[in-house]
C-alpha cells in the first residue's frame, strides 16, 4: 500500500524512534516490521497517478498554512494485531485538513482505498510499535509508556507519500514530500 501522510517535526519523529527502540529490546516487539517513517496516515491505496498526485498535492500544500496539532495520550488497537500508537486530538481544523487531503488525492487512487481511512471513520494515529499477537509484550509495552507524557503539540507543516513499489512493505521509501506554505 502507498501512503499519503504527514511526517512529525524532528523532536518529536526522534522521540517515537527512541520509544520504539527500547520496546523492540523485547525479542517478540523487536521482530516486528514498524513503519520506517514517523508519521499519521491521511489515505492508504495501492497505487497511485504518480504524475496526477504529484501535482495535486503540491497545489494542496501551497494553499495550505502549517498549523498545530496536540496529542492527548495513548492509543492502543487491541485483536490479533495488536498497536500502541499516540493519539492526536481530531479538532475541526485537523478534520478539515484530512478531508481536504482525501478529496485532492482520491481522483488518483488506483485500486480500493483503505476505507479506515475516510474522513468519516478517520481515527488520527501515530504509531510507535506493532506488538501483534504477543499479548504478554503488549501488556509490558503498555506499562512501560504509562510513565511516558504524551501531551505533545506539534506542527504539522507537510504532506508526503511512502512509496512501496514491492507492495511487501519492506520496500518503502518516501517518494513525495511537500511542505505547507499556505
């Protein structure tokens, strides 16, 4: 899958990597695949008009000003597949951001849209580590990040796509970034 994203500031994409390392010491959370880039996902499609996003997203990202984004906490998906993520807070001005994203880049998907992604199901999330079915290292994980603050504001200031061209996600590298000028 390809993904339209926003990357975290510096600080806070070093913090995620940093919390990331210390819950992958644990052998079951360290043999997982985890994102390769710290961000939140806007759409997730198999594939892409390269040429036609490009530029879409580019006109979208002058027309857009950077704005700032707060966290309120931890986020875990439970199931087989379980995540630890961090939250950030939906306001109006981030709801109106994502829909904006989803209706400039959807004439340019090829194939089904991941539809967890809509605007209208839409749950903003920033993952720090796939634990999958390890329900005991999920529970230390949980308990380790309990002692961790995570009231952050951050400024999302660009939009990018992760490129997967082996679609196996062992491939991905960022193929698109634009920064938000407004």
């Amino acid at each position: 899958m390809q993904s339209v994203c926003t990357l975290l500031p510096s600080d806070f994409y070093e913090r995620v990597i940093d919390l990331r390392a210390s819950l992958s010491a644990d052998p079951a959370l360290g043999a997982i695949y985890d994102p390769p880039f710290v961000h939140f996902t806007l759409q997730l499609a198999p594939e892409y008009d390269w040429p036609g996003l490009e530029a879409a997203l580019a006109a979208f990202a002058k027309r857009q000003p950077p704005f700032d984004v707060r966290t309120v906490g931890i986020l875990a998906f439970t199931g087989s597949g379980t995540t630890i993520a961090i939250a950030p807070f939906k306001d109006q001005r981030l709801a109106d951001f994502h829909a904006g994203i989803w209706a400039t880049v959807s004439p340019f998907a090829q194939g089904e849209v991941d539809l967890f992604y809509h605007p209208e199901r839409w749950v903003p999330h920033v993952t720090i580590k796939r634990c999958g079915p390890h329900g005991e290292s999920f529970g230390k994980a949980m308990a380790s990040l309990a002692k961790e603050r995570f009231s952050w504001t951050m400024t999302v200031d660009n939009v990018s796509v992760q490129h997967d061209p082996g679609k196996n996600s062992l491939t991905h590298y960022l193929r698109l970034r634009f920064p938000l000028t407004g």
